[in-house]
C-alpha cells in the first residue's frame, strides 16, 4: 500500500523531479580540475539541503582532504534491515567542448533523454534513490528500511578519499546491503542489475625511451 502511494508521489511530481535533476546537473562538478573546486562545494551545500528538505534529518557534509561527502540517514525502523546506498556527484572532463550538440552543463532534454554532463554518471541514477526516499517520506512519513546514504564527490579520480572514511567508520557505515547505480545498462529499453560486485583492478604499464626506441627498431625491420 505505501508503495502504491510513493509511487504515485512520483508520477505526480515527475517534473518537479526532472527540474530539480537540471539544477543538479548544472554544477560543473569536475573533480579532475581543481578550477570546479567551489563548483564541487556548492554542489555539495546543494545536494546536503536538498536531502533535508525530501525529509531526511540527519545530513552531514563531511570535509575530506580534498572533496566532501555527503551522509544522510533514516534508521527510524530499528528491526529492519538497513540499505546503504552509493552514488556520486562529480563528473568526467567535458572536453573537446565542441564535440557537444549542447552545452554540457546546460541540461537539455532531447526527446524523452535528458543530456548533460553527469545526467547518467552518476547524477541520474543516484537522483532516483533520492527521488524514491523523497516518495516514501512524503507519502507514508517513513522509510520501509532503514537507510544511509554515501554519496561521494571524488569517484571520477579513483575515489581517493572514500576508503579510508569506509575504513574509520565501519560500525556507521555497516549495512545489510549496499546498492549503487553507477554500472552499465545495456540499452535505453534493457536495464540491467549487476550484482556480486567485487572491485576493480587497475594495472598500468611503463615504457622507457630505451626500450620503446629498440621495438621501434625491431618493428621496422619486421615492416622492412
Ligand atoms: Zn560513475
């Protein structure tokens, strides 16, 4: 039944809810370009306000070395389960700028898409749990879980920042499950859940002058 409610509090205020993801989008929240960094806290400022005003009390912004996290809570049903959920709010480098059919940080809607920077990485999706917490609080005043929220504004430059927290507030941060919506979709009309999410592996590979120069040799004695 409250469900059934949240969900029509969606429908209902569905442009409400797009007006509100433009204004989010409009922040150019670049977090490998130290010029974004105010852009990054008012973003910030913004997102924390905008989590108490859906009706979640308990948001904090919480300074790092370099870009904040945003927590917000409701643990108002001690004997459910609790659900953390992940997104992000910086974004990629827009660059080459006039590659763009509109300008990246003025969302544009182009049919039923709405394009701009960050609107499916990760702003979008994380908005739609936002949105959904948004539904349930309006219509039914309470969650059916419990919820904490860990939206952070540092993933597009490998999340520097994130571990450590993780590590320092375990007993805080623990949960049941944590659900994030930052993975592929394999198409506009093909959602996709990935699940047992493991991690990434990064590697990376070093050439020296020396040694690139003596395959350069060896390659043009194969091409000769
Ligand atoms: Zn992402």
């Amino acid at each position: 039944m409250s469900a059934s409610r949240a969900l029509a509090y969606a429908r209902a205020h569905r442009r409400k809810s797009l007006a509100e993801l433009m204004d989010f989008v409009r922040f150019p929240t670049i977090s490998a370009q130290p010029k974004h960094q105010s852009d990054i806290m008012s973003c910030a400022n913004w997102l924390a306000g905008h989590l108490r005003r859906i009706g979640l009390g308990d948001v904090e912004i919480i300074p790092t070395k370099r870009n904040p996290l945003i927590c917000a809570r409701w643990h108002g049903a001690p004997e459910r389960p609790t659900l953390l959920i992940y997104g992000h709010y910086d974004v990629q480098p827009a660059d080459p700028l006039d590659k763009w059919r509109s300008p990246p940080f003025e969302p544009t809607l182009r049919g039923a898409d709405l394009v701009g920077r960050g609107a499916c990485d990760d702003k979008g999706q994380m908005f739609t749990h936002v949105k959904a917490l948004e539904s349930y609080l309006q219509t039914a005043g309470v969650l059916p879980v419990n919820v904490t929220c860990l939206f952070e504004g540092e993933e597009e430059i490998g999340s520097p920042n994130l571990l450590p927290f993780v590590v320092r507030h375990q007993r805080s941060m623990a949960a049941h499950t944590a659900v994030m919506s930052d993975t592929r979709m394999l198409g506009p009309d093909r959602p996709a859940i990935n699940y047992a999410e493991r991690g990434g592996v990064v590697s990376g590979a070093r050439c020296t002058r020396t040694r690139a120069r003596s395959a350069f040799r060896q390659f043009r004695r194969c091409g000769s």
